[in-house]
C-alpha cells in the first residue's frame, strides 16, 4: 500500500492517493461477491488522484509530507484532520439524539458542532510559522479538553440509564480517546516533538480499528450475516492484538491494510445501495479516513 500526500506550511493540503487501492486478498471477496461492485480505480493524467474518490461522500484527508519532521507541518495536518472528526462527532451525535427529551443534549452537541466546524476553517486558513502555531495548539487544545469531558459525561449517563440516547455509551468512550488524542499529540508538536512512537500509535490504533469493526457489525442489517462475521472477526482480531501488541509493526499495518480495503468496500456498498444497514454514508466515510490516518501513523511509527 502507498499513500501519497502533500502538506505545506500554509495549511494547504492534497488529496491522499492510495496505490493498488484493493489487493487480491483482504475485502476484496466483500467487494466482489456481497457488494457486487466494479472496484477496480483507474489513475488520472497525473498518476495521482484516483476517481474512486471522486464521490460526494468521499473527503480529502491530509496528511504531513512524508519525511517531515517539521512541528508546524504536523500541527497543521493533525488539526486539519481530528477538526473534521470531531465535528461529525457532534454531527453524529445530533444524529442519535432525537425528540423532546433529549433537546438539551442535542442543543449541547450542536454546540460542539459550530465550535469544531470554526476550529476546522481556522486549520484550513491559518498562516502558521514558528512563531504562532504553539498559540495556535493552545487554542486548540483548550476546545477540546471541554468536549471530552463532555463525552465522558454522555458516556457515563447513558451507562447508567440518567440519558436514553441512540449513542452507544463505547460511542461516546471511543470519541473520547480521539479527542484526548489530539490534545496529546498537539502538546507533544508544541514541544517541537514530531516522533511517532510504535507502542503509543499501536494501542491507539487497534483500540480504534477494533472498536470500528464492533460499530460496523452493530450497524448492518440482520440480514447481512456474512459482512457481520466479517466486521467480528476483524473486531476480535484488533482486540487480541490491542491486548497483546507485537514487538513489530508489521502485523498491525497488515490489519490495519485489510480493514481499509473492508472500509472502502463497504463504503461503496453503502453509498450505492448494496449494503443493507443504518450506516449513514458519511459515517462509512469517516472510519474510512481514520483507516488510512491509521496506516500513515504507523508508517511513520518507530
């Protein structure tokens, strides 16, 4: 697998390229025999842009120059991408939260909503230099602290009942380590500290992966028992992986490959109509993108 992005100091990104997008194992029985699709991607003139993801639902990730160890680089590319996620958080929360009853947790997440979506344009078209991005994480990170504690909050009243949401109470728990992530991550940026460090980035991402294959399984149609079994056998397999992390960080990027290419999969199923589920298209799209965050957070990974 190849990942081809590009990201200056400006704060404008490129659109990620992934080479040899599905491969002859993986999903690639999911793709041709339960989602009945063409999934084969044809480069463009440039050799770089794919009409895969050309889609409506299909967002740009941008990630930091490969090689990069510049902390401006990375605290624009991170912020560019967990912004987003964590404004379709609130999106998918206001999603989940509906009638009277639940108003003030609905007007709390659109709250969160307007704030991520103001963080997210101000990542798009900061200037940012050395001499202004650790304000700028700062700031960031003061956003974000209030929101997983909120999460937090969510989680633990829809544990115990006090809140009757269609949010998972793991939903508002994994939004939570995302979010918390990023306050680390910022923090370690402003630092000038760009590393990746394999065992932190390991646990982060099989705790992640392993959670989205739980939701995918939860979300499908009944009916769908084979892409079931599949999406629980991949949670099983991240889980077991998360408990006991490898001394190398092969065996996670293969997993971490094979659920991309369930993702996209499945994600085209979705959109087209293939795939019988509650699955918002913009909700496949989402676990899509931190999938391919996965694979480049471990590529760089030591």
């Amino acid at each position: 697998m190849t990942v081809q992005t590009e990201q200056n100091n400006t704060g404008e990104g490129f659109k990620v390229s992934r080479r040899e997008l599905l491969t002859a194992g993986g999903a690639t029985l999911v793709g041709a025999a339960l989602v009945g699709l063409p999934l084969k991607v044809s480069a463009s003139a440039k050799g770089t842009d794919y009409a895969f993801f050309q889609d409506e639902w299909m967002k740009e990730v941008v990630l930091p120059k490969a090689g990069s160890r510049d902390p401006v680089e990375f605290s624009i590319a991170e912020s560019r991408f967990w912004n987003e996620q964590m404004m379709e958080h609130a999106q998918f929360f206001i999603m989940l939260m509906p009638g009277a009853e639940l108003a003030n947790e609905r007007s709390e997440a659109e709250r969160f909503q307007r704030s991520f979506a103001d963080q997210l344009a101000k990542s798009k078209t900061a200037k940012l230099d050395r001499s202004n991005y650790v304000a700028f994480n700062r700031a960031n990170i003061e956003a974000l602290k209030p929101y997983a504690d909120w999460k937090r909050r969510k989680s633990a009243e829809q544990a115990s009942g006090k809140m009757r949401s269609l949010v998972w109470s793991t939903f508002f728990d994994h939004t939570a380590v995302e979010a918390e992530h990023l306050v680390a991550r910022l923090e370690q940026f402003s630092r000038g500290d760009t590393s990746t460090g394999l065992k932190e980035t390991s646990a982060f991402w099989t705790q992640i992966m392993g959670e989205h294959a739980d939701f995918i399984a939860h979300l499908l149609d009944p009916a769908e028992r084979e892409l079931i079994m599949k999406a629980m056998k991949t949670a099983d397999g991240f889980h077991k992986m998360h408990d006991s992390l490898p001394a190398s960080k092969n065996p996670v990027e293969r997993m971490v490959d094979e659920i991309i290419d369930f993702k996209v999969a499945g994600e085209k199923g979705i959109i087209a109509g293939k795939i019988k589920s509650i699955i918002h298209p913009s909700l496949a799209d989402h676990v899509r993108r931190e999938a391919l965050k996965a694979a480049d957070d471990l590529k760089r990974a030591a």
